[in-house]
C-alpha cells in the first residue's frame, strides 16, 4: 500500500482544487505551484503496488513537463528541479519509503488529517 497525501492545491486566487499523490510528488507541486499554494489536508491509503522508478521517473517527466525562463522559454524540467537529471536513485528512495504495511481491521469511513 502506498501512504498518498491528501492537498488542497491553489491554482489561482479564485480555484482550488483537492487531490491526493504520491509523497514522491508533492515536492515536484510545490515547486510547479509555489510551497505557499500546496497544503497538506490528511492521507489517504492506496492499494496498489510501488511503480518501478525508471517508469515514474518518466511519468513525472511527462506530467510536469518544463519550467519556463524569463523570456517564456522552456527551461529545466520540474522533475529534473527536484530529483535531478539523473535523480532515479533519489526517486527510487522517496517510492520506497511510501510504503506501508496493509492495515488490519475495516477502515472503511476512517479518516486521517494533518496535525491531529
């Protein structure tokens, strides 16, 4: 299983909106949306297995594309800001301690937030 993080992301003035990633991905948001517009609102446990990090590597690399500099050109890829161009190992590890144990017992309905 795989201890996602629930966030309100703020787009805009007037938009937000909830999701719930990956931890492995919230820094890559911070940076695209700025620490100030990412909140963590709770977790949320997801059943699926660990993506192999070469694969997630290049699905972040299509997901968040590139920054872009001053003039409007594309500069460094957001995931390459956070992970670093040869950051699989780095991403590898961030997968690797997302991980947890299946809880025991129904948690249907149980919700978990952010500081308590």
């Amino acid at each position: 299983m795989i201890n996602c993080v629930r966030l309100e992301i703020r787009k805009n003035e007037a938009f937000t909106i909830e999701s719930a990633v990956p931890p492995w991905e919230v820094p890559i948001l911070e940076v695209v949306h700025g620490p100030d517009n990412v909140k963590k609102v709770g977790f949320k446990l997801i059943d699926r297995e660990l993506p192999d990090p070469q694969d997630e590597f290049v699905r972040l690399n299509n997901r968040y594309k590139r920054s872009r500099d001053e003039t409007g050109a594309a500069s460094t890829p957001y995931v390459h800001m956070v992970y670093g161009q040869l950051g699989v190992q780095k991403l590898a590890d961030a997968i690797k301690a997302a991980f947890v144990e299946p809880p025991q017992g129904d948690l249907v309905g149980q919700v978990s937030s952010v500081g308590g």
